[in-house]
C-alpha cells in the first residue's frame, strides 16, 4: 500500500554547487549526507548502473525531502538545462511559499532565472516557475485561500 510521497532526487553535476542553491538560497535543511564507491554491489543493483560512485546529500523542507546526487561513475549526460516542462519526463519541483512575490524577488536578485513574475492562476493560486543550476525547474506556489488548488477554474 502506498501511503504517501517521500522525495524527488536530481542527478546535479556539481553536489557543492546544488548545495548552494537548494540549502542556502532556498533554506532546505540537510538531514543525511553519504556516498559509495566503485565495487558497492548492492549499489549497481539499485541504480540499474555498472561501477557506479556518487556522493549524495538529503535535504528537507516541511514534510518533503529531495536528494541530490553527483555521480562520479559512470560519467553522466549533461542534460539540456533548457528542456521544455513540456518534454516526458519529471517537469518540475513545487515548492509551498508564503509570499510568492517576495520569494521570486529575492531569488531572482540572487541569480536565479525565471520563465516569468508570479501570476495569479485565479484567487487560490499564485505561482511562477525558475530553474535551478541544472536548469531543472522549480515552482514557486503560494495558496492564497484555504481551499484545495485541485478545484481551481482556469479558463
């Protein structure tokens, strides 16, 4: 039976650079940091992977986690840090914030890249969407009123 969701995890090129952006300019709080090396057998099952390493980081923030992992072996894909949300796939990482507008502009001073300003999607919703370092997206969202976003009207 499932009984919820636990977390998302990114794949980054740099562990110490997504660190910066998701601990620091985000304010996620680490709660695990661990790694493996080449030869953890158990390891390669896992990951489908032949002679994997990787160092990896859990963060959390309210009652979601995301893991970030910077393999060393095999030598990954850069990914395309410009993918459309709309191409198959994970398109983004929502995160709850209080206020929308504040939270874009600190971020956006910071460096981070945003496809617009928050936009109110009606009176429940105000949300925007940026990128990370990876050019994985992420959502900011404020709930402006008590009622659950699945109900919203968008036309």
């Amino acid at each position: 039976m499932i009984r919820g969701f636990h977390h998302v995890a990114i794949s980054t090129a740099n562990l110490e650079r997504a660190l910066e952006f998701y601990r620091d300019l985000l304010g996620l709080k680490v709660v695990f940091e661990a790694g493996w090396p080449v030869g953890t057998e158990v390891a390669d099952k896992i990951t489908g992977l032949n002679g994997s390493s990787a160092r990896w980081v859990v963060l959390t923030a309210g009652n979601a986690m995301i893991e970030l992992f910077e393999y060393a072996s095999p030598t990954p894909k850069q990914a395309d840090p410009r993918r459309p949300v709309c191409d198959h796939g994970i398109t983004h990482l929502c995160l709850d914030v209080k206020d929308v507008d504040a939270e874009y502009e600190r971020l956006k001073a910071a460096g981070m890249t945003f496809h617009c300003p928050p936009q109110n999607l009606d009176s429940v919703v105000r949300t925007t969407y940026g990128r990370d370092p990876e050019g994985n997206v992420i959502e900011l969202q404020e709930i402006l009123q008590e009622e659950t976003p699945f109900t919203l009207d968008l036309k």
